[in-house]
C-alpha cells in the first residue's frame, strides 16, 4: 500500500490543486501513467505515478487545494510489486471476491454476449465474470459501461460516486445511497446529487456551466484567466525576489556571428515541407545544452550551501504565455537530442505550455534555463535566474549588424548571447568560456 | 484565390495560432510580430496552417514579404 502524494512541481510550489482525476478506485496504474491534474499557481499540469498498483481511494476531491506532501490517493500493492511482472493487470484485492472470468473460448457458454477486446480486459481487470452479463451495445454486446455496472451491483452495498459528488453531498446533507447514479457504472454524478436535493438547477453536464453553492469546490476547470494571470504574476514575482534575494548574479553578454548557422539553416528548411523547418531558436537552444555539458559550472542546482553539478542537460525553456507570465518546463537531456528533435520537443513544449497541459517532470527539473526574448524583438536579455538552478542564458533578437574581420566591413545576422550566473558558484571566467561554446559551436551548425 | 478568400484564411488561420487575438484588433497593417506578438514556433504554425488549408507552402525566403496582415493577405491572392 502506498500513498500517492501532492508533488513539488518547482522550487516555488508549496500546494496545488486537483482539478481532475484521471484514474478511480480499481483502476491499475503503472509507474509513469498519468493520475491526476493538478493545477498551481503557474499552470495545470499532468501528474504520474510513481509506483504501481491498484487505486484504492482517492483522498481528496476535485477542486480541494492542499500543501505539497499531502496523500491525494491510496494505491494498492499487486503481485507485480513484490517479484514477478504481471503480464496483465491485475484485479485489485478488493474489486475480485468473485470467480475467475470466464475465459474467452468456445467453451464460454453459448449465452454469452459478444464483446470486444478492451471490454473483455476491462472485465478481467475489475474481477467481473462476464458471462452472467447481459450486453446494451450493438447486438447485444457487452460495452465497457456493461461491465462496470456488473461491478457496482456485485459490489452491493458501497454506492460508486465521484469525489466530487461525495464533497457535494456532504455539503447539502444529501445521503448518497439513496440516489440512482447515472454515471459511468450506475455511479452517483454531482448532477444527481444536485437533483436529488432538490436544487432547481438543470443538471449540467460541463464543469464549465456548474453554479455550485460553493464556487471553488466545483470548479473543475483551471481558474478563470483573469485570476490565473494574477496568480501567475504573484508566483513569478515570489520566486525572482527570491532569486535576487538569494543568488549574487552575474552577467556577461557576446554577440555571436550566425551567418554560417542561419545559411546552413535556410538550405536544410529550403528542402523541407512546413512542418519540418527549422527555426534559429532550435540552433541556439542545441548550442546552450552542448556547451552546458562542457561547462558543467552552469548546469545543476544550488542548495544547502552547495553546488551540485547536474550530468544530465534539461534545458528549461522560458515560455511567455499568451495572457501574460511565463513558464519554464524542461526538455530533457537536450544535449543528446538532434536538432531536429529539439525543434519537435520545442514546438510541442511550447504548444502545451500554452495550452496549460505539462506535465510534472517538465516543470520540476530544468538544470539550466534559456530565455529567448529576442524573439519578439529586443536585442539582449539579461534574465534573473531560477533557482535553485545556478544560470540562466539569454538569446536577443536575430539582425542584421554591420561586421568587421579581417579588416573588412560586412553585413552579417547576428544574435548578442547573455549569461546570468551565481557568483557562489562560478565567476567571469567560467561564465564567459561558456558563452564562448556556444558561439564556437554555432560557427558550426551542421555538427549541432 | 480572390483577395477576399485570403483575407478569411488568413483570419482563420491567425485564429487557431492565437486564439486570444481579437479580430477587432487585427487590421491590415497589424505586424505579425509586434502587434499581434506571434513568436517564430507561432509563426511556423501559422504557415504551416496556410499550407494545409490553401495548399501554398511559403518558402523561406518570402518570409520577409509576409510579416503583416497585408503581406500576408496580398501574398495569398498572388499565389494561392
């Protein structure tokens, strides 16, 4: 039996909130399979297990916000925990009191309803014989509602309900054994309790359109934008006071030659449908994340007194979002990605990170942050650093500059490079041999 | 393609890469960058877009010729 515990998502995260669960009691889970979504000050997120097992109880309803630490669900131990790998799931202690199901031959007796694969899984999983099931579907097949309406009425006496609904309940004196349920299973829904009180509400089917008596409690959807923007300000703000308060920055800036990079860039895009073109942020992101790996100084987390260098490069990305603020999630080990597949991770980064959609890992573990402002048109950015992470890069806007080698004078793009470092950890000299990295191996785009 | 079949695919296509734009506030000299603060992955997109919806993959190169609204429309009645 383990708990399932509200995880840190940052340094800057002491409680979130459940907007939804992605698993219920008698689900199997597996470590790495998503369970919930958690929303933060920041931005929602998807978050896994860590361990696997069967759900047993989710401890804390949708929309409740509690500290980091706190158990949001008990997860039961499986035969697959304690020496041999389970080829299939199995059926949770407390979900199979019942017979083997039947197995899917023609031995099954004749009166057993057609059903499809994932149904038959479904069963096996739940510990649900299925031959005494009569099907709903398509000539009489057994669907997947089938099946967990055969578990809610073997399991007798606990009514299934959602948490959501139980909080309801509880709160308009409402005894949920008495209400038919009309969710998945014959489950008890908040709009059937909310109809069996008597509330005059049409009984809506969208978190969106709920007016519940208690607003925070039944609101599953993120906050509304307005309030998220200023949640978001008030997070950014803690953790760069933080930053100043505690990090002797220091700041250096190069501007670096991209003529070789962004040629070599234009005849690779040149033979490539849209969807496969690069653009200069997955150069300089590839160069920030090799030259991270050759100047280790700049690449872990600052703690208790102590640098620890990181081995691994997660390349946090600075991500301003479109109603205002920004986050910063990770592309992991960026330095052993090509090119190509940082511009896949990038785009699909940044489209869920506008989209609020990311999940644990990518917030909690950036070893360096690159902002990329330049984007949107300054020419250098000198950013405060995330801690406890020890540098952050910054890339200006692309132009065109008047460039003078070999005692001539051409016109070049160029891209001036900033570093914010901890003193506690490197000084002028480290910093500046990692701005010189980055600007050597973007003299070389094709060996990125 | 009418002038007019490019200024809707062009609104159509700024709509799904940032749907927090208000139409009210894109005109035609609105700058893709500046004023309605795409970024180059939004950008991307919205060429790629472009590309799926009206069959005209931009190249590159005319990336310049298509930062503002107007470009942008104006490039669609040339070629798409």
């Amino acid at each position: 039996m383990g708990d399932f515990l509200m995880p840190s998502l940052g340094a800057d995260m002491d409680h979130g909130k459940v907007v939804e669960w992605l698993v219920k009691p008698g689900d199997y889970v597996r470590r790495g399979d998503l369970v919930a979504v958690v929303d933060t000050d920041k931005t929602t997120m998807d978050v896994e297990s860590f361990q696997e097992g069967v759900v047993a109880d989710l401890l804390v309803a949708i929309g409740q916000t509690v500290p980091v630490g706190t158990p949001l669900a008990r997860i039961a131990q499986t035969p697959a925990e304690t020496g041999h790998p389970a080829p299939e799931p199995t059926p949770s202690p407390e979900a199979s009191p019942t017979p083997e199901p039947a197995p899917p031959t023609k031995e099954a007796p004749t009166n057993e309803a057609p059903m499809a694969p994932p149904v038959r899984h479904l069963a096996h999983q739940l510990g649900v014989d299925t031959a005494g099931i009569r099907g709903s579907g398509k000539n009489g097949a057994v669907t997947r509602a089938d099946v967990e309406h055969a578990r809610a009425a073997r399991r007798g006496g606990r009514t299934r309900s959602s948490p959501r609904a139980r909080g309801l309940a509880a709160e308009l004196g409402v005894e949920l054994a008495g209400i038919s349920g009309t969710g998945p299973g014959g489950a008890v829904t908040e709009s059937d309790v909310r109809r069996s009180a008597g509330s005059r509400q049409p009984a809506p089917s969208t978190p969106a359109e709920v007016k519940a008596p208690r607003q925070e409690a039944a609101t599953a959807k993120p906050a509304a934008a307005g309030e998220r923007v200023a949640s978001l300000r008030r997070a950014v703000g803690t953790l760069m006071t933080r930053s100043k308060r505690t990090i002797p920055h220091y700041y250096l800036g190069t501007t670096v030659d991209l003529r070789a990079s962004l040629d070599w860039m234009q005849s690779v895009n040149a033979r490539r449908p849209v969807a496969d073109r690069l653009v200069p942020s997955a150069l300089l992101l590839k160069a920030a994340a090799l030259a991270a790996r050759d100047v280790p100084d700049v690449n872990g987390f600052y703690s208790a007194g102590a640098f620890r260098p990181s081995a691994a490069v997660h390349l946090g990305v600075a991500v301003a979002l479109r109603h205002g603020g920004l986050v910063a999630p990770a592309i992991h080990d960026a330095d052993t990605l090509t090119v190509d597949e940082l511009m896949k991770k990038l785009r699909d980064l940044v489209g869920r990170a506008r989209a609020g959609r990311l999940q644990r890992a990518e917030m909690a573990d950036p070893t360096i942050t690159v902002t990329n402002l330049g984007d949107l048109g300054v020419e250098s950015v000198y950013g405060v650093i995330y801690p406890p992470q020890v540098a952050l890069v910054g890339f200006g806007r692309v132009m065109e500059q008047p460039w003078a080698q070999d005692g001539l004078l051409g016109v070049r793009p160029a891209v001036v490079a900033t570093l914010s470092a901890d003193h506690r950890v490197s000084d002028g000299l480290r910093g500046g041999r990692y701005l010189a990295r980055i600007d050597e191996l973007l003299q070389q785009p094709e060996e990125l | 393609m009418t002038e007019l079949e490019a200024r809707k695919a062009v609104r159509a296509a700024i709509g799904k890469v940032a749907p927090d734009v208000d139409a009210e506030e894109i005109n035609d000299g609105s700058r893709l960058r500046q004023d309605l603060e795409l970024d180059s992955l939004d950008f991307l997109r919205l060429v790629e877009i472009i590309a799926h919806d009206c069959g005209l993959d931009i190249p590159e190169q005319d990336y310049p010729a298509v930062g503002t609204i107007k470009g942008l429309v104006g490039y669609l009645a040339a070629h798409g």
